[in-house]
C-alpha cells in the first residue's frame, strides 16, 4: 500500500490524534474514536504485543474490526508525526489528544531511547559529522529525528527488550518555513518507505501540531539534545533556517545512500517524491 501525504488535514480531525494501521484493517468504512482502554488494546494487538492479560474494553463492536491478523517476521514499527497525513487514505480510528497523552506514552519514551542511540551508529554518526547542517537547537533536533526516522526505515537500529520500535518527528519549526518544508519532505520519503506492499506492520499516529506538545515530555527532549551537542561544536541559538534548508535535504538522502540504504530510494523511485535533494542541490548552483 503507498500513501501519499499532504499537509492539510480535514477540518473535523484537525484536533485528533488520527492512527492508521498497516497493514490496514479489512473494514476500513469508518473511523472510530476510541478512549484510552480501546486504543491501548488496539495497538499492542497490531504490534504483536499480547492482550489475552488485558481486560476486553467495552464496545467490541467499536473496535474489534481493527484487530487484524497478520503473518509477518518483520519487527513492526510506531511512527509518531505531526500534521503531515495520508490523503488517500482514512485513519483507522482517532483518539482525543488528551487520550493520546496517555496511550502514546510508552512509544514516546521508546522513541526518545531510538534518538539518543541512534547517534552512535557508525555510519549514521560519520555522515551527521560530516556535515555541519544543523546549525539552531530546532535544526540539531530535527536532524537527529529525522536521522532517527531514516535507521527506523532502513532497519538499521531495533531495541533489544520490546519487539516492536518506535520514533517520533516533531516539526517545532514556523509551518510554512523552509525548515518545515524541508523535514516535511525527509517525513514523507521516511513513511512512504515503511509503508510499501512488503513493509513492517506499522503504527502511524498523526498529531495535530498545536496539540503535540500534550504527549510531549519537554525534560526527554532537552536531556537527550543536551547529550547528543556534547558530541558536536557550540550550536549556535539564533534559527538559521535557510542555511539548514540548503544542507538537510541532502544530509538525509546521503545518510540513506552513504550507509547503503537503498531501500529508502528505490521504494519511492516509482512515485515522483518532493525531492529535498534537488532542492538543496539546485540551490547551491544558484
């Protein structure tokens, strides 16, 4: 299944949590919203996770459609974005931003584990060293999520106690920016890669940005930018959003191709993509 993101989402989701399955569920007619209790169950059903311990939440009928089976030997994935979503496709439920709070809080702290490690990649490591692209505390954020989204995509990091992984992309940028558009677009070549007909099971949750900051654990996020500038030169405070738009296009793609990721670019060579790439290159020739 590929999906095609755009940036609007309807008016009645803009303040929910929207969660698409894939695979996706056999019954796709409708969207529910689900409390807690029926989100919870939901995910960890489709991550493999066992529920025979849990207590069934009222209204099966709800929501049990979206207990699909599947065979798959892949580790199954959660994505946690915001405002970037699928246009061809609906959400297999929606959740309250207040409920996503606390369904969302194990994969929040799983994806904070996913961004301090995934640094310490070697290749990952080199390339993001290589070039000195971000240049703000958004941009250094940024791109080690973004860094993040790409060893997801690309299965070069897997935690070692839970069978599932999970990253999150905050877009903590000016919507409209040409920092915005740039991860924007390293977020769709990211999702669009693990969402392929020979994919991993993914969880995507999509945020509404105004209500992210609602399963944001502002502590992590300073903590682990902290950790990870110890390893890089002063970083300037001030936001220098074109330079880093001109350097992060690119630092994403040859992150992919450096490491030998060609499953990130060959997945969308079908589909004609933003191409971050040519963006940053077209205007170094400028």
């Amino acid at each position: 299944m590929r999906l095609s993101l755009l940036l609007l989402a309807p008016l009645a989701l803009a303040q929910q949590a929207q969660v698409y399955l894939y695979p996706p569920p056999s019954d796709s007619s409708s969207s529910p919203s689900l409390t807690a209790d029926q989100a919870e169950v939901v995910i960890a059903h489709h991550l493999g996770d066992g529920i025979e311990s849990r207590p069934t939440p009222q209204d099966e009928g709800l929501w049990g459609h979206l207990l699909n089976v599947w065979q798959h030997e892949k580790r199954p994935r959660v994505v946690i974005v915001e405002v970037v979503l699928p246009d061809d496709a609906k959400p297999a439920f929606t959740m309250e931003t207040s409920t996503a709070s606390s369904v969302l809080a194990p994969y929040v702290d799983a994806a904070r584990e996913a961004l301090a490690k995934v640094g310490d990649i070697p290749e990952v490591s080199k390339v993001l060293t290589s070039l000195d692209f971000a240049v703000s505390r958004a941009g250094s954020i940024l791109s080690h999520e973004l860094a993040s989204l790409v060893a997801l995509a690309d299965s070069m990091w897997a935690a070692t106690e839970r069978n599932w992984d999970a990253v999150r992309v905050h877009l903590d940028v000016e919507k409209g920016s040409e920092l915005w558009e740039t991860a924007t677009s390293g977020v769709r070549a990211g999702v669009k890669a693990m969402t392929m007909d020979d994919a991993s099971p993914l969880v995507l949750v999509v945020m509404p940005k105004e209500s992210s900051q609602d399963i944001e654990t502002s502590p992590w996020k300073r903590d682990t930018l902290a950790e990870l500038l110890k390893k890089k030169e002063k970083v300037v405070p001030k936001d220098y959003s074109v330079h880093f738009s001109l350097f992060f296009g690119t630092i994403i793609l040859l992150a992919v191709a450096a490491i030998g990721g060609i499953q990130l670019l060959a997945s969308v060579g079908e589909t004609e993509l933003p191409s971050t790439l040519t963006l940053a290159v077209s205007r170094k020739h400028d």
